[in-house]
C-alpha cells in the first residue's frame, strides 16, 4: 500500500492517489492528510485516484466512513470529491452511494479528463 498527495497542475484540487488494498483506516488518514494541504492551499476540490486500487471494506465499514470517519475534525464537508476509478471495478460504488446519503459531494468517474472536468467547474 502506497499513496501519494499532491497539487494538480492548474493548483484547482487535490490528487490523492493509492495503490493496494484499500480500507476505511487508511481511507480516513489519507483524506486527513489531503484536506490538510487543501487548507493550507485553499482548495476544497479533491481527485481520489484509486484506479489501482481495491476497497477491501464490507457495507457496515464502507457505511461507517461516510456516516462516522467523515465528520472528524479536519475533514471539509463541503469538498468536492472525484472518485477515479478502474472500467469494472465496482468496489468502490457504495462508497459513493453512502456518501451522497450522507451528504458529501462525491461522485464516482471512470474516465480521468470527466472527473478533472467534474473538479475544475464553478
């Protein structure tokens, strides 16, 4: 398990992007870090790059990260978050789901220029 955070090139979000399994620990310690530098940047547009990723969380986990993790201090609710993931890989859906119901703007991409699009718009 790898990651890496940084500044897009136009300084207009965040790329967090990881690799391995994925789950909702790491999840919430790596979004910390993101939102921090988005502070710091004044930025609050977040590309979640986990094409090379799997989230590995049953339902009640991937629910208690949107509902529970999310309101922790440091988090910016009112981000906006691309979540960039592979053509098939479906690990990642319910993530989206439980987080819209939870009442953050994230939505799930498959194509990378949509998602930067998705993140650069008024």
């Amino acid at each position: 398990m790898s990651y890496t955070i940084s500044k897009s090139e136009n300084v207009k979000f965040i790329i967090l992007k990881a690799t391995g399994n994925y789950h909702r620990k790491l999840a919430l310690n790596h979004n910390l870090e993101a939102h921090a530098l988005g502070k710091k940047l004044e930025i609050n547009r977040y590309l979640v790059d986990m094409t090379e990723c799997k989230n590995v969380e049953s339902p009640t986990e991937k629910y208690k990260f949107a509902y529970e993790d999310m309101k922790t201090d440091g988090i910016d609710r009112t981000a906006r978050v691309a979540l960039l993931v592979t053509p098939g890989d479906h690990s990642h859906d319910f993530i989206e789901t439980v987080s819209r119901n939870a009442g953050l703007d994230v939505t799930l991409f498959t194509n990378r220029e949509l998602a930067e699009k998705h993140l650069s718009a008024n």
